[in-house]
C-alpha cells in the first residue's frame, strides 16, 4: 500500500494495522516533520512494517512498476489542484506503481470531485463503490466521501 502524501500518518497508522506483518505501508511525504511524528507513532505501536519515503515533492515515486496493490490520494489535492500540470502526471505515476487488479481510493478534498474523477476515469479508472459518511480527519470528524476505484485498461 501506498499513502502518498501521509503527513503525520493519520490514515498510514490504521493501514499497517490492516494489512498486518504480512503487508507493507510506503508513506511517501515531502515533510521530513511529519514523517518524523509518523515514525515515532508507529514505533509506540510496535508496526514495524511501514516504510518511510521521503520527498522533495516530486512526482516521481521510487517504486517499481505493478508493486502496490492500494494507493491511498487522501486531502492532497489542496497541493495537486484540477489545472496543475503535475497532477495528470501524478495520476500516469499511480498508475505504473500499481498492479493491474489494484485499488486507488480517493479523498478528493479541497477539489471539485466530479471533474477529478472525470480525469480518472479518461485514465481507464472506472468507481468500483463509495462511501460518504462522517470521517476522522486531522483529528475531527467531518462529512466527506471517499471513492475507490480500479483500473478497466490493463
């Protein structure tokens, strides 16, 4: 799994729990702060399976090509708006870091979502389900909706 953009790992935490010993956690963030504080949460859980990327906010992510079964998009399109040049290229980056059968689960906060998933689904992406409903972000509870979707072309 990947989270890229995880910040202090508010949702990189409760994945390593999921996917457990067998599985691993690439939590890829520009802050080397936040990294910290995320590595120092981890550590008093005991995850040992979460691995640290650090970044200088480059699109290019240092995984190989079909190595990540889910990529975590959560609140970073406050940094990656709809008219960005970086953002179709980060999209064209998740796609080569996933494996054909893999799941992107959006957040699409601070972005018009209807015209984010438009570009998703020129992509090949196609919504497999969604949820809205209360969730914890930064701390507080707040009325949003997550999207997961998978790839049709590969």
């Amino acid at each position: 799994m990947l989270d890229f953009g995880c910040g202090r790992g508010n949702y990189t935490i409760p994945a390593a729990q999921v996917v457990g010993n067998e599985g691993r956690v690439y939590a890829l963030d520009k802050n080397p702060r936040a990294l910290d504080e995320l590595m120092r949460r981890a550590s008093a859980r005991d995850l040992d399976n979460i691995v640290r990327m650090d970044t200088l906010g480059e699109i290019d992510i240092d995984l190989d090509d079909d190595s990540v079964q889910v990529v975590l998009l959560y609140d970073i399109f406050w940094y990656f708006h709809l008219h960005d040049p970086r953002l179709p290229r980060l999209l064209d980056e998740v796609i080569r870091v996933s494996t054909p059968d893999g799941l992107l689960s959006i957040y699409p906060k601070h972005i018009d979502a209807d015209m984010l998933l438009e570009m998703l689904q020129s992509r090949g992406y196609r919504i497999k389900e969604s949820y809205s409903d209360e969730l914890l972000h930064d701390g507080y509870l707040e009325r949003g909706r997550v999207y997961n979707l998978t790839l049709t072309n590969r």
